[in-house]
C-alpha cells in the first residue's frame, strides 16, 4: 500500500522561509498526482490552500506556493506568518475516485 | 454563499450502524463528485469514500469497503454516508466535502460531525 510521508514537524522564524514536503514510500511524485495541500488550524476545518500542484485556492495569500521539487511535491512559505502555525496535508491523487493524505506537518513559528 | 452542512452524528455502540447526511447550498451540487474525509481524535485527515456527480461510480478506500456505504440524493442536494459494524477506531469528526472540476479535490468543507462508537 502506498504511503504518502510528510515531515511530523517544521519550525519557521517570523517572517522566514520553509518548505514543507509530500513523497511517496514507493517512487516519486509528479505532477500526474495533482498534489493538494490543505491547512488545519488546531480546532478548526480543513481548508484548501494549493491544489494541482501549484495553483492557489481563492482568497490564499501568495505568500503559500506549490512546486515539484526532485522527488517530491513541496509547499513553500514565503515570509512565514504567526497565523501560519497550523498543520499542513498533503493530498495525492491514486486513481479515479482515490486519493490518500499524508500524516501532516505541524509547523511552528517561533 | 457555498455551505455543506452534515448532520446524523452521535454516539454508537460497537457493531452498530449510524447514517450521516450532508446537505449542500449556493453551488450547482448535482455537478461534482462529492466525498467523507474523516479525522480521528488527535489524528490526521482520512480519506473515506467518493462518489460521482451521477451517483453511479463509488469508491472507497480500501479499509472500508464492505462496512461504509456513500450514496447522494441530487434532487434534495444531499450526501450520505452509511456506517455499518462499527467499531471503536470508526471515532472520528467526518467532513463532507466537494471536489471541483480542475483537479481541486477539496473544495469546500462542512464543518463536520462528531461520530463517537463506543460500549
């Protein structure tokens, strides 16, 4: 069964940089999963930030962008904000009708 | 505005059954595939079920499969989903959640409804 990974946890000054990853425990994601990720704020409803692979959800500040990045899907944070500290999913497309979420990365903005 | 509203959670014992209802508004809901995505206590997100806009393809993830039923009901612009068996690792809050048709498989969120199985 394919696992999508993700790092348990990151940590991110104010106003720095990070970048946030999704991979496959078997072979490598490409743009042919239309990798999709989501924030959660602790309490609060998932919601949407990047889906197929790089283009932001309505209303998402630029700040958040989508990549491929050698092996991996990525999501970068650009000049990080304290409202940032959330969990972040990543989601990849399996087959028609299936996708599979990563563990989350809890980040922090410290 | 777009809402998903679920509804029909509560407390279960193990090996019994609960049914959860989403109704949706503000957005055409016969158009696009709809999907349950769970989050146990503590956890992360789960993928649970999707279902076409006809309601003629259905999927599951694999886990479920014989237990979770997913059906829809476009002329009331609802969503089910049929919880059969249940046991103990069932607990969780369930999203209902609409997919768009540019590969956005996450659309927009209910806000979600606590289904708690437990003796």
């Amino acid at each position: 069964q394919t696992v999508v990974t993700q790092e348990p946890s990151l940590s991110v000054s104010p106003g720095g940089t990070v970048t946030l990853t999704c991979g496959l425990s078997s072979g490598s994601v490409s743009t042919n999963y239309h990798p999709t990720w989501c924030q959660q704020t602790p309490g609060q409803t998932p919601h949407t930030l990047i889906y197929n692979t790089n283009t932001r959800s309505s209303g998402v500040p630029d700040r958040f962008s989508g990549s491929i990045v050698g092996n991996r899907a990525a999501l970068t944070i650009t000049g990080a904000q304290a409202e940032d500290e959330s969990d972040y999913y990543c989601v990849l497309y399996m087959r028609p009708g299936i996708w599979v979420f990563g563990g989350g990365t809890r980040l922090t903005v410290l | 505005e777009e809402q998903l509203v679920e509804s029909g959670g509560g407390l279960v014992q193990p090996g019994g059954s609960l049914r959860l209802s989403c109704a949706g508004s503000g957005f055409a809901f016969s158009n696009f595939n709809m999907r349950w995505v769970r989050q146990a206590p503590g956890g992360g997100l789960d993928y649970v079920a999707n279902i076409s806009p006809d309601g003629r393809d259905k999927h599951y993830v694999d886990s479920l499969k014989g237990r979770f039923t997913i059906s829809r009901d476009n002329a009331k612009n609802s969503l089910y989903l049929q919880m059969n068996n249940l046991r103990v690792e069932d607990t969780a809050v369930y999203y209902c959640v609409r997919a768009s048709s540019d590969w956005n498989p996450l659309h927009s969120w209910g806000q979600g409804a606590q289904v708690t199985v437990s003796s």
